[in-house]
C-alpha cells in the first residue's frame, strides 16, 4: 500500500514531464531481469511455437522432433533465448557460423530467426539478444556477421550497428 501510494504520487507529478517518465520505466524495466542461455530440451512447450509464430509459419512439431533438433545443436549452430526470472521465454534467435576455405578459412556468423514477444517489445530485450549473438560471432572469430531482414526492420538493426550490404536473393523449394 505504501509503495503504491507513492507510485500514484509520483505518476501524478511525472505524466507531463517526458523526461521523468521515461526515467520511472527505466527503473521500472531494471527490476524486471532477464536471463539469455541456450534453448534447451526442456524448453518444448506450445507458448515456445506461438513465439516463433509470432515471426513467421510456425506449426507445433513432436517432443522427439525437438529433442533430436536440440541435440544437432553445438557451437556452430546455436539457437538462445531470453527468460523471465519464472523462465518464461519473451525473445529467441539463432546464430549459425560457418567456416569457409576463402580469408585464410575465416568464419562467417549467420544471425536468423530473431522474435520478441509482441508483449515485451519496446523493452530493448532485441537489442540486447542481437548484442549478445554479435559477442558470440566475435568471440569465435568470424570476420563478419551478416543477417537478412524486411525493410520495415531495417531501422531496428540499423540501431543495433548493422549496415546495408549487398542485395538478398533466393529460390523457395516450398
Ligand atoms: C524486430 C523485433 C525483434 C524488435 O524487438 P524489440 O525487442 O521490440 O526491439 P528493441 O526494443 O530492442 O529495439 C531496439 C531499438 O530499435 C528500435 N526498433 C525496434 N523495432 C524497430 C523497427 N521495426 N524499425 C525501426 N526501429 C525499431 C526501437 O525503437 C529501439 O530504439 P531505441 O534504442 O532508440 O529505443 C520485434 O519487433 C519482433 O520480434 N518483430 C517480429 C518478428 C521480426 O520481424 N523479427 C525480425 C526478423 S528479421
């Protein structure tokens, strides 16, 4: 009740004032703690494919199909996501490197198939996750990281010091 009242009494001094406003939320947000690892075997759940459906088709598939995904995975390949302290997964991304005989066998990192929660976006989290998987890239050598996205994202990773490249191409089987 106390801290409520205060909060009221805060929010009443703060709503016109943009600066302090966004001062109380990052505060808010510090207490709110996140932790990044690996998606494991023990992450399979519908609330994990509706997170993925969240950026593109993205039918449920067996607990023995995800164990044997999860088992392929290693340093090369690395699929992480972000948790709640109740280990609710609110964002996820994959990092791919591949090794190559050109640049005296340097390494490329493959960045995809990065979402975060509609209920959590706004928050920085993908920001910190893109952040995360370029440490990751560079910790392990690679020369560069490179990603594909929308244009409506372009700004999003633009923030997170990517620049347009190249031009993207592709051939869908399915
Ligand atoms: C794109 C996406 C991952 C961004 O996640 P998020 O957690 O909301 O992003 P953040 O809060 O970390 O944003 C970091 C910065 O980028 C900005 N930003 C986020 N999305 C943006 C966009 N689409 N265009 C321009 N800027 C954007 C934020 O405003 C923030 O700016 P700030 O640092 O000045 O405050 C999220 O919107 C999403 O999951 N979209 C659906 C799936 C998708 O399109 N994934 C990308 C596949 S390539």
């Amino acid at each position: 009740m106390y801290i409520q009242t205060h909060i009221h009494a805060l929010w009443a001094k703060t709503r016109n004032n943009k600066a302090i406003y966004g001062f109380f939320f990052s505060i808010f947000y510090i207490y709110m703690s996140y932790l990044i690892r690996n998606l494991l075997q023990t992450d399979y759940s519908p609330e994990l494919f509706e997170l993925l459906a969240q950026l593109t088709d993205c039918p449920p598939i067996s607990k023995e199909e995800y164990e044997q995904f999860i088992d392929l995975l290693g340093t090369q390949h690395q699929v992480v996501c972000m948790v709640t302290e109740k280990n609710q997964i609110v964002a996820i991304g994959t990092i791919i490197i591949e090794s190559k005989l050109i640049h005296g066998l340097g390494k490329v990192a493959h960045i995809e198939d990065i979402v975060t929660d509609s209920k959590f976006r706004s928050q920085g989290l993908g920001a910190q996750l893109i952040n995360y998987l370029v440490g990751k890239a560079r910790e392990a050598g690679c020369y560069k990281v490179i990603l594909d996205c929308s244009e409506h994202n372009i700004g999003f990773y633009s923030k997170c010091g990517f620049e347009k490249k190249g031009v993207q191409m592709a051939q869908y089987f399915l």
